[in-house]
C-alpha cells in the first residue's frame, strides 16, 4: 500500500537549513495497522502529510498502490487523495457551518457518490450519532466532533486511513472509545491505518510501530 524511499524534509530559515526529516525508508503492506511515534518536534506530522501529498519532500519517494504521488502534479494529487485516502486530524477540522450530516455528505458529494445523505446517516448510525445529524460541530462535544470526523474519514470506505494525534484533544475515556471504534471500522472496511501518537498504549494496537527521533527513522 505504502513505500516510502530516501524521503527527506528540509527547510531553511533565519539560522540556515533546518532537517526535519532525513532519509526515511519504510513500507506498509494493504490492510496493515501502524504507528508512527516519536518526541514533540521529531517529525511526525511532517510525515503524514508527506504520506497524504499535502506537502513536498526535499526528495525521496512516496508511493501509494504503486504511484510516485510526487510524481503527480497537484489537481491529480488531489484526485488521489479524494478516491485513496481518509485523513482524521487531532482537532477534528469539520466546517463550523454545515451540520454532522453535511459534513459527512461532503466527499461523498465531491466524488458525485450516488445515495450520499443514505450513506451519510449510515456511517453517523453506525458511529451512534444517528440522533446528532442536524447538529453544528459547536453544538457537539469534544468526542462527538472526532466520531463524525471518524464518519467523515470512513463514508467513502478509503484503502488508506490517515490520522494524526487522534485523541490529542479528548479526555482519557473519550479517547480511548474513539481509537476503539477507529479500530473497529478499520476491520470492517480492510482499510491499511497509519496514525501518529504518543500514547504507548494506542500505538500497541497497532500491528507495527516505527519511531521518529530528530527526523530519523530509529526503528
């Protein structure tokens, strides 16, 4: 599903060149669980959007099914991303004006899915927000947001799951039900999951974990 090659990251600022990532080489087999961990500031996140095509490596090679993504210009990037991957970020990043439902209905609507608000109630449902559809993110608590960020990510059934830092922003017992569920519908859909975390205890669901420290790969 994933092969990463020679990847570096490099940015230059007032003091000079910064390394964020030098020479990382790994590769992740389709419906594998892995864990990306590491020290604040050891290049995590950096990677997952590396990973996602959101940003551009210095060099080195991302691969997903196969295809250089830095190969492709940005439309076709964007393309990719639409029809491979789900991403759930640690503040969840839903639109602040559409609703639980409108939300979830929003990729299926961008790849014109046939069935989208049937779709989207199901994945609410199924993520026990059947009674939140008309609801605002602010209306939502802290758990509740990242479940429809969970459905958001989920709806168009991705081979690819992306997630950085979770339940960053949750309290313990919130945080634990999520990853749960994030899990779970992973083993329902066969998607490959690759997050980022500094919790020990999530990182051991996973059936891999690798470790960043100073933007090398140390394991």
């Amino acid at each position: 599903m994933i092969e990463v090659t020679a990847l570096n990251k490099t940015v230059t600022d007032t003091s000079g060149q910064l390394h964020i990532l030098t020479d990382i080489n790994f590769t992740v087999q389709s419906g594998s669980t892995l864990a990306i961990v590491g020290a604040s500031g050891s290049g995590k996140s950096t990677l997952l959007g590396l990973l996602a095509g959101l940003d551009h490596p210095t060099s080195g090679s991302v691969r997903i099914n196969g295809t250089d993504i830095y190969a492709l210009n940005e439309d076709e990037r964007a393309a990719m991303r639409m029809q491979q991957l789900g991403f759930v970020f640690q503040s969840f990043q839903l639109l602040a004006h559409l609703t639980a439902l409108e939300n979830v209905m929003l990729p299926l609507e961008l790849r014109a899915d046939p069935d989208v608000e049937k779709k989207a109630i199901a994945m609410l449902t199924r993520v026990g927000l059947k009674e939140r559809l008309q609801h605002y993110p602010k209306f939502l608590s802290g758990g509740e947001q990242q479940r429809v960020a969970l459905a958001r990510a989920f709806v168009t059934h991705p081979p690819l799951l992306l997630a950085d830092e979770p339940t960053g922003s949750l309290d313990a017992a919130t945080g634990e039900a999520v990853i749960n569920m994030m899990f779970e519908l992973n083993r329902e859909y066969g998607s490959t999951l690759v997050l980022v975390t500094h919790d020990a205890a999530i990182a051991a669901k996973c059936a891999r974990t690798i470790t960043i420290a100073a933007g090398r790969l140390v394991n």
